[in-house]
C-alpha cells in the first residue's frame, strides 16, 4: 500500500478549502492515516523544498508555505501518489485538468493550493520528514471490501 504526504498550503486553509479537498481524497476510495494543522517553520519548508532551492521561485514559494497554518496529512491506497496527483492535477491551475482540485480552485502557480508527493519514493520520505511514526495511525476500514478489491 502506497503513502503520500498531502498538504494543504496556505491559500487552502484560508479560503476554507480544508473540508472539500479531504472530502475529495475520501470520496476517491484514499484512507487518512495521519493529519496535523500547524505552522511551518522556515528549516522544515526548506528541507521539504530542498530540489527547488536556486530557483527563481525558491524564496517566494518559502514565504508562502510558511506565511499561515497548513494541513498536513498522510494518505494511503493502492497507486496513492498517482491518484493523489491527478485529483490535484497539474501544477498549474490554468494546465491543470478540469475536476481537479488546482482547476477548480486555482488560477496562479504560486497559489495552487496544495502539495502531493510525486513519486512513492519521495512519499516515504515526505512523509517521514513531515510525521513521527507514532503520528500515523493504523486503523481498519470496515467499507474496505467494497473499495478495494
Ligand atoms: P508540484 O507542487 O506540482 O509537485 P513542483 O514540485 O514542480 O510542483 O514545484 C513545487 C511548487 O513550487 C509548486 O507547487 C509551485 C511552485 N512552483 C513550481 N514551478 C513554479 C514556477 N514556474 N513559478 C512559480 N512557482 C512555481
Ligand atoms: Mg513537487
């Protein structure tokens, strides 16, 4: 079963999107295992966005994520970092496909609401980056059988 960290960046929190997004990965089949709102210190979002670090968006997109709270989550499923990318869609609202989570809410890059994990390998880190193992919960899903086959 894949992970995949899931965060719900600034704009998100504050324009009351917390709600749909979650409602949105729940709907699609995802269990949650594991969720935190909190603010983001400076050394956690550069460790997080570490591959972008010299780019020419680096310093604005650290101001952003840790200009207000976060919803920072973990989800799991079978092809969990796929399906959370498509139903966040493409990094830029105005690329991103209609449904999808950065078209429906988005229009700016720089605001695009929320981060997924883009590959399984950069979801096991990101997620051990962002929670303790004890912050992640194991749960049983008694619908299960009638999601996943
Ligand atoms: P994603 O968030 O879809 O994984 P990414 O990892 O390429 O995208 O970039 C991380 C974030 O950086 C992205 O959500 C928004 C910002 N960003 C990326 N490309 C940008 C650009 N060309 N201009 C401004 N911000 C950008
Ligand atoms: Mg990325």
């Amino acid at each position: 079963m894949e992970r995949t960290l899931v965060l719900m960046k600034p704009d998100a929190v504050q324009r009351g999107l917390i709600g749909e997004i979650i409602g949105r990965l729940e709907n699609r089949g995802l269990r949650i295992i594991g969720a935190k709102f909190m603010l983001v210190n400076r050394e956690l979002a550069e460790t997080h966005y570490a591959i972008h670090k010299g780019k020419p968006f680096y310093k604005g997109l650290i101001n952003y994520i840790t200009s207000s709270p976060v919803m920072a989550m973990v989800w799991e499923g079978p092809n969990a970092v796929a399906a959370v990318r498509q139903t966040m869609g493409a990094t830029k609202p105005i690329e991103a496909a209609p449904g999808t989570v950065r078209h429906d809410f988005g229009l700016e890059v720089g605001r695009n609401l929320t981060h997924a994990s883009d590959t399984v390998e950069n979801g096991e880190k990101e997620v051990a980056l962002w929670f303790s193992s004890k912050e992640l919960v194991n749960w049983e899903r008694t619908i299960d059988p009638w999601i996943l086959e």
